[in-house]
C-alpha cells in the first residue's frame, strides 16, 4: 500500500496569503491553518486582519487537530518597501523552530473593481484596476521569489483574479461557504 499523496503535505510549511481577511482568502487560510502550516495573512486593513486572526486562532483552540499558526499585517499592494518587509518578516520568522524563507504563497486580494462599460470606462479608473490584482500580485511574486528558490524543496504560488465586476446568477450558489466564512471575519 503506498502512502498517503496529500494528507500532512501542508504540515509545518510557511503559507503565505494575501487577502487572508476575507473571502476565499479567509477559507484558503483556515484550511491551512487545520493542516498544520504556520500561515500568515495580509490586507489593506490592520483592523479587518487583526479581526481574522483572533477568529481564526478562536477556531483553531477548538478543533483538535491544529498545529499550525496564524499572524498577519497589513500590507501596501503598491509600495516595494511594504511588501519586501512583509516577505521578510515571514521569511525571517522562526515560529515553532522553523526555519528561514516561505514555501506557499496564496494571492486572492481584490479592491472593489470600478469598471464598467467598456467604451464608457475612464481609462485612469481602467489602469488603476490593475495596481492590486495583477500588478500587486507581480510585485509580491517577483519579492518573494529569491525567498523561495534554491531551497531545495517544493513550494507554489496560486493566484485567484477577476476582471468582470457582476457575476452570473448560478455563479451565486458557490459562494455561499465563502459569505459565511467572509460574514464570521466581518
Ligand atoms: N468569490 C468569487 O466568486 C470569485 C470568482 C472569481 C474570481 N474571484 C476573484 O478572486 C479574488 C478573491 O475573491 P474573494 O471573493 O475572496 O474577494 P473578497 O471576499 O472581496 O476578499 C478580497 C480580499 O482582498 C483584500 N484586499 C482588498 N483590497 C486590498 C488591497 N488594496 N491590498 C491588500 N488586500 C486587499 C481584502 O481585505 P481588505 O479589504 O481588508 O483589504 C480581502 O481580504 C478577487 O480578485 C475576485 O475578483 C472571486
């Protein structure tokens, strides 16, 4: 009998995600967090990450199985500096002896999208729309990326975006899970 293909994978790995506070970044975060990672979340909002955190490790003391961690900080999608010292601090941190760098990182951070008709779109509202979901995301990447490689073990990197600013009714009945979770983080 072989063994096991996922179960533990995520055990004792730094994750990282960004939009941690909320939504499928909360869900991504607390899945995570129950397989044993020490996971560190980021947003725009020191308020609305604390609020995540305490009701992450709220969760965690009652489910027996955890191991893992859970911090977070607020973080600047736009500025190098921000950014640099948020991979740093959980480069650097050797939470539970663990050493030096990150293996995962999760990307879901969204601002609310302006955009609308395409022709009737102001083109700096159109740019503007990049800077947190593609050009944030491009940023944390190519900050994070010395951290990770070289390592001589396996990481990832997984980005979850969108462009349109309605979704289609039957999309609606998947995101109950993602509200409910969004709702307990505030
Ligand atoms: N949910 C869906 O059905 C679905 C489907 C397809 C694609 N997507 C895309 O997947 C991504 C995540 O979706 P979601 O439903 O989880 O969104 P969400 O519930 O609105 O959560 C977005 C997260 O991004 C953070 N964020 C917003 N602006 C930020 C900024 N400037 N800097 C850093 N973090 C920021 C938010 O926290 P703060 O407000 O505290 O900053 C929050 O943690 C979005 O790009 C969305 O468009 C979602």
């Amino acid at each position: 009998m072989s063994a096991p293909k996922y179960i533990n994978k995520l055990q004792g790995k730094k994750v990282i995600v960004i939009g941690g506070s909320a939504g499928i970044g909360y869900c991504a975060a607390e899945a995570s967090l129950e397989s044993g990672s020490h996971v560190y979340i980021a947003s725009s909002s020191s308020t609305r990450v604390d609020k995540a955190v305490a009701q992450l490790q709220a969760d965690a003391a009652g489910t027996e199985a955890v191991k893992g961690s859970i911090q977070g900080r607020e973080i600047d999608l736009t500025s190098d500096e921000s950014v640099e010292q948020f991979i740093a601090w959980v480069s650097g941190d050797t939470v539970a002896g663990k050493d030096k760098g990150v293996d995962h990182i999760i990307f879901t951070a969204g601002d609310a999208l302006q955009l609308g008709d395409l022709m009737e779109t102001d083109f700096e509202d159109a740019r503007k729309a990049f800077d947190v979901r593609f050009w944030g995301a491009l940023r944390v990447i190519q900050i994070a990326h010395p951290e990770m490689k070289d390592r001589g073990r396996l990481g990832s990197i997984t980005i979850t975006s969108n462009g349109r600013t309605e979704l289609p009714a039957y999309l609606l009945v998947y995101r109950g899970p993602w509200h409910t979770a969004q709702q307990r983080a505030g």
